[in-house]
C-alpha cells in the first residue's frame, strides 16, 4: 500500500512504518517549495531561500534532489544523518551538498524528500542534519539528470536580517 505524502488518505498515514521506522505527523509534514532553477550554461543553477539560512539550505538539498527525480515520487520511508563542516559559509553550503549528494550516489542509492538540519552552527561553521527519503528505484522514480559535483563557480550565500538565500552551481 502506497501512502501519499501530500495528502494523507486516514488515521494510518501517521502511523506509517518503513524500514523499522516510525515517523510523526510533524516527520511527514513537508515545507513548501521555496527554490527555482536558473539556466545555466552546461550546468544548473540553484536558487533557494527560506526564512532563515537554515531554511534556505535545507531547501537547496531539495532542489538538487528534485533535479535527479521526480520528487513527488519520492515517500519518506526512512531516514539517513549527515554531518558537514567548513571554514567558512560557502564551503559549508559546498561540504553540506556533497553529503547529500554522496548519500544518493552510494548504496542504497537514498533519494530524499525532506531535509531538516537539527544543528546549524554559523560560528565555527558546523551542520548536522537529517534526510527523510527512501532508496531509489527506477520503477518508481523516473530518471532525471544525473548530478556529477556541486561546484564553487558563482556561489553565493546571503545570511543577513532580510534576505537569507542562496546561490550555487551544480555540474551536470
């Protein structure tokens, strides 16, 4: 039995177990879409925002992941945690995004659906952060374009009371 994400069918949705897993409503609640893709030559630009830097790159991950499927494909099944850390903002958004990328390109192939960072610290440049996905199946999630590197080419990161938003170039 598939349950959708979006739109729980009754009471059982919350009760969903995958892979000995038990996810709370507030597991499967997903954010809104607050990224865009800009063109880029040979490679793809990622635009995120959110209300906070945290937001911002949580919603960054998400983009790249839905550049590889179709993410309203993807059920939150199981989880996987990262760790990333850098010596400054850009590399941590660089360091943060390889992460994901590496969970997607080891087995079992993990493609996610949500990303909630549970520690973001912007002094000694540290995040700790957990994925909500499943492993990737061609009979499930059509194919999109695979994901080769993130690069540093063109990074932005604005962290100020106004603006938290983020650019990045990812190799296709």
């Amino acid at each position: 039995m598939s349950h959708s994400i979006t739109s729980p069918p009754d009471q059982s949705y919350y009760n969903f177990k995958g892979a000995n897993m038990e996810f709370s409503p507030e597991d499967l609640e997903l954010p809104s879409c607050k990224y865009e893709y800009l063109d880029h030559t040979a490679d793809v630009q990622i635009h995120a925002w959110g209300d906070s830097i945290t937001e911002a790159f949580e919603q960054a991950a998400i983009a790249m992941y839905g550049y590889m499927t179709e993410i309203d494909t993807v059920d939150i099944i199981d989880t996987q945690e990262i760790e990333a850390n850098a010596d400054d903002m850009e590399g941590l958004l660089f360091h943060f995004l390889d992460e994901c990328l590496y969970i997607f390109s080891v087995e079992p192939f993990f493609i996610v659906r949500k990303v909630v960072i549970t520690e973001f610290d912007k002094e000694s440049f540290k995040i700790k952060a957990k994925l909500f996905g499943e492993e990737f199946s061609l009979d499930k999630h059509p194919q999109g374009t695979e994901v080769k590197a993130i690069t540093y080419a063109s990074m932005q990161v604005y962290d100020k009371d106004d603006q938290h938003e983020l650019f990045v170039i990812i190799d296709i």
